[in-house]
C-alpha cells in the first residue's frame, strides 16, 4: 500500500478539561490509544484517573473503570470522598481478562482505565497473575480491543523498588505511552512525566498538588515551588530546568560540613548523585576549595528531580556559597552546563528560561556567554532580566563576589 493510500483519520482526541494532564499526552486523549500509568504505591494513580474518566464521563460520553484491587464498596468510598459526581462513569470489580473484554465490548465507553494490568489474568494463560507470559498476554489483548474498537484504554502497573514498571519491558514497547507519576508520599506535589508517546512529545511534565478532593493542577509550578523561599542564604541559588517544553524554577541548596569521615559524605535529593561528584570534583581542582574534606548535601526543593545538566552552574554556586559561607543574591537566577576543566557551555531554550525568570520577578541572569556573541547583545532587550554572561565558573565566582 503507497502512502497517499493510507487512512490517517480516526485519531481525534476526547475533549478533557484538565490542561495539566493533557499536555502530557500531546493534547488529548487519542481515540484507541493504549496508556500505561506507573507510579511508587499511594503515589495517586488511581486518584489521578479517576478524576480523567469523570472528566471524560462528564465532556465526551460514558467511561468506565475497572478494579481488579478493589471492591465496589471501597471505590465507591473513594469516589465519594473526593466529591466526584460521576454520572456517566460506571464502575466494575473483575480480574478475569474475557470477562473484562465483554464488558468493555457491551458498553458505550469511551475510556476505559483497567486498575492494575497486574491484577488481570487470562484463563488460557497457565502462570499466576502479575507473571511475564499473562502481562504479555492481557496487554496484547487490551492493544487489539483499543485498535479495533476506538476505545481509549488506560492501564495502571505497579513498579518495582528500583522504580521502573514491574514486568517485561515489551510491556512498554506494546502501548502507545507511558506516563509516570512521580512524587514523596509526604510531599504534596506530584509531576507526571511522559518518556513514551506515539502521538505527542516525550518528557512533557504535568504538576499536580495533592488535596482532599484529589489532585488539583498547578498552573504556575515555578511561583509554587519558590513559594517558601525565604532571605538570601549561603548555599541557595535559584535555576531555570526545562521540564519538556516548560521551563521550571526551583530553588537548589547546598550544605557543605566539616566531615568527621575518612571518606566526606556526598549526598543529592533531586539531583543526580554521579552528577554532584563530577561538580564537587571540578570545585575542588579550578577553585582549589576544599571538598575533599566536606561532607555536601545538595536539595532541589519541592520534590522535582532535575535530570539536565543545565543545573550544574547552580548546583556549584551553591557548593561553594556554602562552603565560604556567602550568599547568592536573592535576584539571580543561574544555569549552565559546567565541563571539566570548568568550561561553562550553554543549555538551549535560553530565550525562553530568561523569560520565566523575568516573568517572576527576578532582575538578573548569570548565563554562560553564548557562542559567537558578546554579552547582552546576544540575547531581545524585552526579556526582563539583566543578562551576566561568563564563560568559566572561576569567572562565575567572581562576579558574585563568591
């Protein structure tokens, strides 16, 4: 078959009136799509999609959900503390695969959220549930129904202690997406983060709030997370991380302490711990300050993991404002990626990153000097925020009066 004779319609998206959510997806919930929804347990997955098949129910036609963990009673008890209305979501306890198929065959709906993959078992599969031959299985069957019927189907699967989705990984390979719901379970933020999607942009992230009710959107993730930021303190810096095409402030801290240890401590929450050794290491040789007799801790607050290097300028004006015990001026924000030799090689998206930082107030931007440019002609003059180019962190450093 040529490519003018191929069918390319029937890929419309169900309207859902929750923007975080469907950015995450490219727009939408694609007609027929197969979703899988990973997540650390009591993260609110289950929260989570039972909001997006109300909200479907509500805009688009009918849903359905359908536990294989639960019973009715105690998802009619959740569904009832979060105040959902629910008139055209229908609910359904069943982990037998046949069973779950003609049910979805014999109603009208138009998402179906399958509560876990784990919990489904197919009769003509002789292994337990939660195997690898019956989560092949179940999944497949699941992928032809979608394909054959329209009916969007999403399915929760639990993750193993390492983080990843428990099961073989063709089981990520079959669906058309994958989304994860990150978050500590006594934080109440919570991003969802696609790393799979067949008919949007990958690593889109969507930020949620956890409440009574449910989980509420994050319109404005940048002003939450620098919510609590208090006075200019040594070993705090503010950085701009893209998450997707958003870009995102967060507040990094560090505390560099007199180790008592052989071997200093070298400890990172939301930071990539390999990383931190590669900063300190870099500190410790162009600087000369003396990391190797520190224990460092390094904190991106409000949860979010920051896995681009874009962050290490913020991360090292951290280290060494806590380690001389000199603050950051409280109105600068700072990224880059830092090299070996203590280089300062610049990130993409800039443009848009100063934007943000402008957007939220903050009068200054220490940037690595672009590539054939010099200083602030580089860069709109309608951005907001004064531009300091540098070109090696020792420069860095100097400018701050570090």
């Amino acid at each position: 078959m040529g490519l003018d004779e191929i069918e390319v319609s029937g890929f419309e998206r169900l309207a859902l009136p929750m923007d975080e959510f469907a950015r995450v997806l490219g727009g939408g919930v694609v007609r027929g799509s197969l979703v899988l929804v990973g997540g650390d347990p009591g993260v609110g997955k289950s929260t989570l999609l039972t909001q997006v098949a109300n909200l479907v129910a509500g805009t688009s036609g009918s849903a359905l959900y359908i536990s294989g963990e639960e019973s009715l009673s105690q998802v009619g008890l959740r569904v009832r503390r979060m105040g959902l209305q629910a008139r055209g979501l229908r609910f359904a306890s069943e982990t037998d695969l046949d069973t779950i198929l003609g049910i979805i065959q014999h109603s009208d709906a138009r998402l179906v959220v399958i509560d876990s993959i784990q919990s489904v078992m197919s009769a003509n599969v002789d292994s337990l549930p939660g195997s690898v031959s019956q989560l092949r299985e179940c999944t497949l069957r699941f992928m032809q129904l979608a394909k054959a019927t329209g009916v969007a189907i999403f399915l929760v699967g639990h993750v193993t202690k390492e983080g990843a989705i428990a099961g073989p990984k063709v089981l990520e390979h079959m669906v058309d997406a994958v989304l994860y719901l990150e978050g500590e379970r006594f934080n109440a933020f919570r991003l969802l983060r696609s790393t799979k999607n067949r008919f949007g942009p990958t690593h889109e992230v969507g930020v949620f709030e956890m409440h009574e009710e449910g989980l509420v959107e994050v319109d404005n993730p940048s002003a939450l997370f620098l919510a609590e930021r208090g006075e200019a303190a040594p070993g705090s810096v503010v950085t701009v991380t893209l998450e997707g095409t958003r870009p995102i402030m967060v507040e990094v801290q560090a505390l560099a302490s007199k180790s008592s240890l052989a071997q200093p401590r070298r400890t990172a929450n939301g930071f990539d711990t390999n990383r931190l050794h590669l900063v300190a290491a870099v500190i410790s040789k162009r600087l000369a300050v003396p990391l190797w007799e520190q224990d460092l801790y390094l904190n991106v607050v409000g949860g979010l993991r920051i896995d681009e290097p874009a962050a290490d300028l913020a991360a090292a004006l951290a280290i060494v404002s806590s380690a001389r015990d000199r603050a950051v001026p409280n109105d600068l924000v700072a990224f880059g990626e830092l090299g070996l030799a203590g280089e300062l090689r610049s990130v993409g998206q800039v443009e848009r990153r100063l934007r943000e930082a402008g957007k939220l107030g903050f009068a200054r931007a220490l940037v690595p000097e672009p590539a054939g440019a010099t200083g602030r002609r580089a860069f709109p003059k309608d951005l907001g925020v004064e531009v300091l180019t540098v070109s090696t962190l020792r420069e860095a450093t100097r400018v701050l009066g570090l």
